[in-house]
C-alpha cells in the first residue's frame, strides 16, 4: 500500500510538472512570424507553401495556384503562379508579399518570366504578346512585343550569350518544341526545332495516366516547360501526366545545345511525390538561391473539388558530381529547415489516425478524416459559429514541436482574393481536462489555408483542441487534417530486412516490392533510383501494407530499391538496398 501510494504521489507531480510547463510555453508561427525577440530556431518550412491562395472567380469556390515561375531580381524572389491575380515577392523565401498585376492578362494559365537588360519580361498561355516592367513592385506592366503567335505553357530562357528561346507546349499527343526568338526585333521567331524525346508513355510508367501511373487508356499530358544550364549543358525539364493526378512529376531531357537534340535522362522523373499529405511535384519552375543552392518551385494537387484545385510545393534540389538534376522530396510535406542542410527537422508526425472527436459532424465529412494524412478529405462542423471545435487524443503525452492547420473552406461562397480571415485558438492539455492556450488568432486571425506554426519551445501535452471563433467567407468550420509534429518518446521502428523486388515481364514499367513488417513501424518508405546513392522516387506505404506496387520505371533503365521504416519517433533508414535489372 506505501509503494503504491509513493507511486501515486510521483505521477501527480509529474502530471503538475508537465502542466506547468504547457502552461508557460510561449508560442510563435512558421519562421519567427511572430518574433518576441528571444531566441528563436532555426527557421523552417512546410508544404504545401503556406500562401493566402485566390479563390477562383466562378463556378464553386475554391482556391488555386499553379504552374509557378521563380525569378530573382534586385535582391528578391519573384513567384508569378497562375490563378492568383498577380504575384508575390520574398526575401527569404518564407513571408511573402502580394502584388496585384496591372497591365497584362492575369488570369491566363502558365506565366514565364526572365530578366534582361535590368527588366523583368513577362508572358503566359494564350496570348501573343510579351510584357515588361522596370520595377515589378507596382505591379504595372507594358506591353513590350507581339509574338505573332501564341505558346502553350511558355518557359523563356535567356543564355549566356544573350539569345533568347521559347520552349512550349501542352497536348496529350504533340511534344515539346523549342523556338528561338530576336530579341531586337520584337522576339519574332527566328526557327523552330521539335523536341522528339519529350513524350514516350509506352517506355515511360511516369508518363502513364493515373493517381498510381495505372490507367494507360486515359490521356497523357505533356506540358510545363522549364530549363536550367548548369555547367555548359542545358536541362529541359517538363511535366506528365496531368496536373490532377497525385503522380504528377517532372522529367528531365539534357542537351549540349539550347535547341538541342536532347537526350532523356534515365532517372527521370526528378520531381516526384505520388503519396502522402499532398502529392504532385509537377509543372515547376528550378532556381538558384542567394547562397548559389537551387530550388525546385512545384505545383501540388488537392483536385477534389476542381481538377484544377492546386497548390505549391517548395523542395530543395541539387546536380550530382554526375550531372543528374535531383529534387529531394522525401517526406517533403513534413517539417525542413529552409537554411544549414535544408533537410528534415526530425519533427514526426504524431497526429495521423489518432482519436479525434469533434463539436458537431457534417455527414459524410467525419472526424477521422481531419487526421486521415489525406488533403482530399476533411472534417466539418455542421456551422461556422464561434465555439465550434475539433480534438485530438495522441494516445499519451507526446512533444509537440509544430502543427499545420489545414483549413477546408467547406461551404465558403468567396471568389477572388480572400479579405477575410480564419480566427481559431489552439490549446494543448496534459490530461483532457485543463487546458493551456497555445495559439491564439481569436482578434488578429490571417488568411492562412495551410497554417504552419512553429511552437517558440517544445511543449508536452497529450490533447490538442481547435477552437473555431470565425470561419471566413461564409464557411463552415472545417479541417482538411490537423497535422502535429513532435516526438513520441518511445523506440524507433527496426530495420527492414527480407526485401525482394520483382519486375513485371510483360510491363517492365511495373514493379512489384515485398518486405517483412519491423516491430514499431507505422508505415514504410520505398525507395527506388537508378543509383544506390540517389533513391529519388518514394514511396508511402501505410496501414500495416508490406508491399508496394510501383508504375513509374523506365523500360530498358535497371534501379535500385531500398525500404524505410518510420513511426512517430523516428525514421530507421534502409541500410542495403537491392538491385533490379
């Protein structure tokens, strides 16, 4: 009876103790939004890019941005996405500033930018003319050229010598093409070239339709230009198979010359992000830092409402000593430095399937699927009125570091740019029953659908609860998921063993992975690439799946497949990896 009351004891100052400890947490948002001026972290990031999204201007209401451009000029980035009525610029990447667009047809598809001669140029899908301004910040823009002919997703690229080309193209059956225009007269075509290798669905599995590279009857689209040169080679990437699928990815052809003939680059797709929270790693644009390291600036899929209901993705990328062009987009909706290695912060997610109980339900969008690690699916209240909430149980006290708050505007009836704002508040609690505030937006709130904050120290708790006070637009109260990153304190999954990997005869595109369950493991990562030392493509198998059918292989091109096992302490990396032929 003494040991168990001398037990009982120590729980409860333990319990006080991790109380007052939530208690005194301050918090601050996604990299020092909310700066008090005490030490802060390392900043970090989440995707999908956290932006204040433009609704669209008819049929359901419903956010877009895609096809996205990055530039730098004057010591800044300049992201021109479609859909957005304008652009933003940012010095660092992660706070971003609007400008509305003035002067040229906002609201066409696929805009392209380059600077020359201290200006910026300007065009897009669907129209013949080139603009031009001196001074991007104003957002006016004039009129510099007429093409005298349209081109469809445009990508303008200026070499060192001063030359200029066009590389387009969107169809389900034509490929690429590449034109060099005269800058001194008016970017008037000076000849045209087609790009033969940009298209080949029967040897390409990425190429083929579908959400897993599964329907070959539908179309595929070939489109979203984009090219980069890096020591004296040319690299033109673009996008298959259509921007609404979750294996919407980015290839790469390479050439000596900028109208090439152009080789394929076997290891493509080196943009690729078919599972997860949000997928899609397509239609990009590749730009270098200040620091001189490069990013990859991609369109997302949600497509749940609209094909075209997209977001961003921000993934670091590199050339290889070998010249290969890689994105890493390894759990890339989790938590990454921006800075240092620009890798992940080792922050798991925590929230995934968890308990979850909610103030009201709207049929057909119930709690578990605010927790579901889907951006497809998503839990509403049954009203957007203040004191509407939705709660998580993570099964026992885990740290929290970071959570992304996904809003879904289920009901919203907005179109354009939002000029209202979500007003909630987070609290965390270490027993369900006193409760700590940990977020507060209930009197400022922020156009913010994909919410990353970033606590200013890790906090302790067990249950998290959003508390609605006002759901924007007209909408109800609604999450898409209420992602929670931390650690969970306990082991590591073990390591994958027993892999075996068999290509299909009869579609070498398909590929078929096995490997035995590890104790602790929540779900698993495949890993394929061409190279042991570059497994670039991934996969995320959860719900206790040992096994993995992959479509996105080259024919004729031999890969490499290791598996990775992950829980919410950790990840426990594949040590050896096989070899298909």
């Amino acid at each position: 009876m003494k040991l168990h009351s001398k037990h009982n004891t120590y729980s409860m100052i333990a319990a006080v103790f991790f109380f007052v400890c939530l208690i005194g947490a301050p918090v601050f948002g996604a990299t020092s939004r909310k700066n008090s001026g005490k030490a802060q972290r390392q900043a970090t990031y989440c995707n999908p890019v956290d932006l204040p999204y433009r609704f669209q201007l008819s049929g359901r209401s419903r956010r877009e941005a895609a096809d996205p451009t990055i530039i730098t000029f004057r010591g800044e980035y300049w992201l021109f996405p479609s859909k957005s009525g304008g652009y933003w610029h940012s010095s660092d990447l992660l706070h971003w500033d609007f400008v509305p667009g003035v002067g040229y047809p906002v609201e066409n598809y696929a805009p392209t930018a380059l600077v020359m001669n201290e200006k910026v140029y300007l065009t897009m899908s669907d129209t013949i003319k080139l603009f031009v301004t001196d001074n991007p910040l104003d957002g006016q823009w004039a009129e510099a050229a007429d093409f005298g002919q349209t081109y469809g997703d445009p990508a303008l690229f200026l070499d060192d010598d001063g030359r200029v080309y066009m590389y387009a193209g969107v169809s389900a059956k034509d490929v690429l093409h590449v034109t060099e225009l005269d800058p001194k007269d008016g970017f008037k075509a000076l000849r045209t070239e087609a790009i033969p290798l940009s298209r080949s669905a029967a040897t390409r599995g990425w190429e083929v339709a579908g959400d897993s590279n599964n329907d070959p009857k539908a179309e595929s689209w070939i489109e979203g230009s984009w090219v980069n040169k890096h020591d004296g080679k040319y690299y033109l990437q673009y996008a298959a198979p259509g921007t609404q699928f979750k294996t919407y990815a980015d290839g790469v052809l390479v050439s000596d010359k900028p109208m090439g003939p152009f080789t394929y680059a076997p290891y493509s797709p080196f943009s690729f992000k078919p599972t997860g929270f949000v997928t899609g790693a397509g239609h990009s644009s590749t730009f270098a830092g200040f620091d001189g390291r490069f990013w990859h600036i991609a369109t997302m899929t949600i497509s749940a409402r609209h094909m075209f209901e997209r977001r961003l993705g921000l993934f670091p990328t590199s050339f290889t000593k070998d010249g290969e062009l890689i994105t890493d987009t390894y759990l890339g909706d989790y938590p990454h430095y921006i800075g240092g290695d620009r890798g992940l912060t080792g922050w798991m997610l925590l929230s995934r399937k968890k308990t979850s109980t909610a103030s009201s339900t709207l049929e057909g969008h119930e709690p578990g699927k605010a927790v579901d690690e889907d951006i497809r699916s998503w839990w509403s209240a049954k009203t957007g009125d203040p004191g509407e909430w939705f709660q998580i149980d993570l099964g026992g006290v885990k740290t929290i570091d970071a959570v992304q708050i996904n809003f879904a505007d289920e009901g919203s009836t907005a179109m354009g740019r939002s000029e209202d704002v979500y007003k909630y508040v987070l609290e965390l609690s270490y027993d369900g029953k006193r409760w700590s505030t940990a977020i507060d937006h209930e009197m400022t709130g922020k156009d913010s659908p994909h919410d990353y904050e970033v606590l200013q120290k890790p906090v302790k708790a067990r249950y998290l609860k959003l508390k609605n006070v006002h759901s924007p637009n007209g909408a109800i109260f609604s999450i898409s998921d209420l992602r929670v990153f931390g650690n969970g304190h306990g082991a590591k999954p073990g390591k994958v063993t027993a892999v075996t990997a068999t290509r299909d005869a009869s579609d070498p595109r398909h590929l078929t992975v096995h490997w035995q369950s590890v104790p602790n493991a929540e779900f698993y990562i495949v890993r394929i690439g061409t190279t042991p030392a570059a497994l670039i493509q991934n996969y995320q198998v959860y719900d206790q799946a040992t096994s993995a059918d992959i479509r996105s292989l080259n024919i004729g091109v031999g890969y490499y497949v290791g598996v990775d096992a992950v829980n919410e302490n950790g990840i426990t990396k594949a040590t050896s990896v096989i070899r298909v032929p």
